[in-house]
C-alpha cells in the first residue's frame, strides 16, 4: 500500500485542571493536540494522537507535516524501518526527531495490522493477554500525610501497585513519607518511587536506603539522567533497583548505552519517545542483557493503546503505568482501555490499534486541518 497523504486534525481540549507541586505549577486547562490521519491507495487509514498529556503540540504536528510528511508520501506504508533508519538524516544537526516521528511510527503499524485484520501485538508476537498495572498521580501533596491518604485510597479502589511521585517535597519529608505509606499499606500494594531527577546525589542516596528498608519495587529518576557516573554509584549502593529514564533525550541509543556500562538494572522506554518500531527494539535489547524494560505513560489514549500492545508482545515488563486523573491525558476514542476483574489490562483484540475514534468528539473539537 502506498501513502496518498498525511493530515492532522489540530484539537483544542480543556480538561480540568490539575494542581501538582512541581515546576509545571498544574496539568490541564485548555491545551491543542492533534489526530494524525495516515491514508492508502487501498482505503485503508491509520491513526495515532499527537500530545503528552496536557502539553501544547503545535510544533510537533508542524514538523510531522513539514518534514516527516515529504519523506513518506508515496512510500510504502510498510516502511517502517526504512524510516526509523533515516531518522539521524531528515532531523540533519536538529534536536532528536525520534519523539516527533513517534505517533507517525504508530499510525503506519495501525494501518498494518488493520492490513492483516490483526491486533499490532499479533504482528509483534504475543507473549501475553493481560499485564498488571500501577496507579500514578502527579504530586499533589507537601505533607507526608497526602501521599498516605493518597495510597489508602487508590488501594480502596483496588489498586494493589502505586508510583509516588513526591515532587519538591523535602528529602527528608520524602524518607519519612516512604515509610508512612509502606506502613498504611502493610504488603497489599507494591510500591516505587519517582523524583523526576529531582535529588542531589546525597538526597537519592538517603532516600534509597529508606526504600530500602521497606521494600520499594524500583527508584525512578532520583538524579539526572546525563550524571552516569552518579547513577551507577546509587545503583551499587542501593538494593532498590534503579529504573531510568524518562527524561526526553533518553531515547534508544542512550538506552543502550546504559545496558553497554551496567548502569541500572532497569531501563526505562515508552512509544511517545521511540514509537512502536523503537520500543520493540528497546524491549529485546534489554532482555538481551537480562535485563527490565519498564514502559512508561504514553501521554494519550491512541499510543497508550500503542504502549499496551508492545508490552503484550514480551514478558519483559512488569507493569503497565496507569496514569491519573484520567481525564488529563484520554481522548478521542470510544472505548478507553479497561480494568478486568483481576485488576489487569487485557490485550486489545481489534485489528491494528484497537481503537475506534470518537469522530463525533473529534468534530466538536477541531479547530483545523493540517496538510
């Protein structure tokens, strides 16, 4: 099949409003985001979202259609890696294109699978049909007591794993706030932690003994992401396993740099940086070092669909992150990804993606056409 064009729907959302005690001030708000449409000489049309939750993504969909566009009209939709491979060339001595080429990348495997009448994880290889899941909220709290409220309620609503995010709460409050929640909990919910790369190297070193002590699942992001040398010390120091990263410019090769200097046990990836193409590839190259590749929020509902169907195809992730509020960063179609009864998500099982736009929806809230 060949490509006869590449359009985005430019949205203007406003989903409520979200504090959070970091340096995004709130999340929400009225936001523009995008429906990329990928069409086929043969009817046959793909789909993906264009935006990170709340973000505003002008600027990526203008460089899908200025750049990335030109590039594949006419090709093949199955060329795939050819694209991926003339990444370096078309981003010429830019920033990276990998995260603008990203919903492209799904929108192709979209029209793949709905080629084959397959979901995109059939395509990939089934490993399974359903993953667990952890709850995350951004922080919202400045006492350790919110983050303990916080916790009690997501284990209420049946959620037994829990990603905290403390924001700029104070290390030491942190510690403390670590050992409250382990304590509310007892061993009903799994527990990681997430600074963002907010600690200093004396911070993360303190914190991660705490997690330590209470059996923390991983340490997420405690320093930046380009202090390798600080990294690994915490990672031979700490029992709780490191996972890094998901800082923008952590994409595959830096990835793999990790894995080539046993950096931390666990590596960090997600289709919003690196698209379907770029995970998969992630995936197997960490469990080639016997290894974990956690996949991180996707940032909207068509790549966290994405998301879910490269976690279906290996056995080497252990969660699926479940973002909240919800409403922040799920749009556009009409069935949101489901919770079953063992508290799992299940593998999509319609062809490509698995997602049926809300049209409708998408109608009210366009603004424009890019093309």
């Amino acid at each position: 099949m060949k490509i006869t064009d590449i359009t985005i729907d430019v949205i203007e959302r406003r989903p409520p409003s979200v504090r959070v005690q970091d340096e995004r001030a709130d999340l929400g708000g009225t936001t523009t985001q995008g429906v990329l449409r990928v069409k086929t000489d043969q009817g046959i049309e793909g789909h993906a979202f264009v935006g990170d939750q709340g973000a505003d993504s002008s600027d990526r969909m203008a460089a899908i259609i200025k750049t990335l566009k030109p590039a594949m009209m006419d090709r093949e939709s199955s060329d795939r890696e050819w694209l991926w491979n003339q990444l370096k060339v078309i981003s010429g001595h830019g920033s990276a294109m990998e995260p603008t080429w990203a919903p492209l990348d799904v929108a192709l495997w979209d029209i793949e699978g709905k080629a084959a009448n397959q979901p995109i994880h059939k395509l990939l290889g089934t490993a399974r049909t359903e993953v667990p899941l952890y709850a995350t909220y951004p922080p919202r709290h400045g006492t350790p007591e919110g983050f303990v409220e916080e916790a009690l309620q997501l284990l209420d609503e049946g959620f037994t794993a829990y990603k905290i995010h403390p924001g700029p709460l104070h290390y030491k409050q942190a510690a403390i706030m670590a050992a409250k929640v382990r304590e509310a909990v007892g061993d009903r919910m799994t527990l990681m932690l997430d600074r963002n790369h907010g600690y200093t190297f004396r911070e993360a070193l303190y914190v991660g003994h705490v997690l330590d002590e209470n059996d923390y699942y991983w340490l997420e992001d405690p320093i930046a992401a380009n202090n390798v040398e600080a990294i690994k010390e915490l990672s031979t120091r700490l029992e709780t396993p490191l996972n890094m990263s998901d800082t923008s410019g952590f994409l595959f090769h830096e990835a793999a740099s990790f894995l080539q200097n046993n950096t931390v046990r666990v590596i960090r990836g997600t289709v919003r940086k690196i698209g379907i193409t770029g995970l998969k590839k992630q995936m197997s190259m960490v469990e080639g070092f016997h290894k974990v590749c956690e996949v991180g929020l996707a940032g909207n509902s068509a790549l966290n669909a994405a998301n879910l169907h490269v976690i279906m195809s290996s056995m080497n992730c252990t969660y699926f992150e479940y973002w909240l509020p919800k409403e922040v960063h799920q749009w556009g179609v009409k069935k949101q990804l489901q919770i079953n009864e063992n508290g799992n998500l299940e593998a999509p099982t319609g062809p490509g993606l698995g997602i049926e736009l809300d049209e409708e929806w998408i109608a009210a809230h366009k603004v424009a056409t890019l093309s």
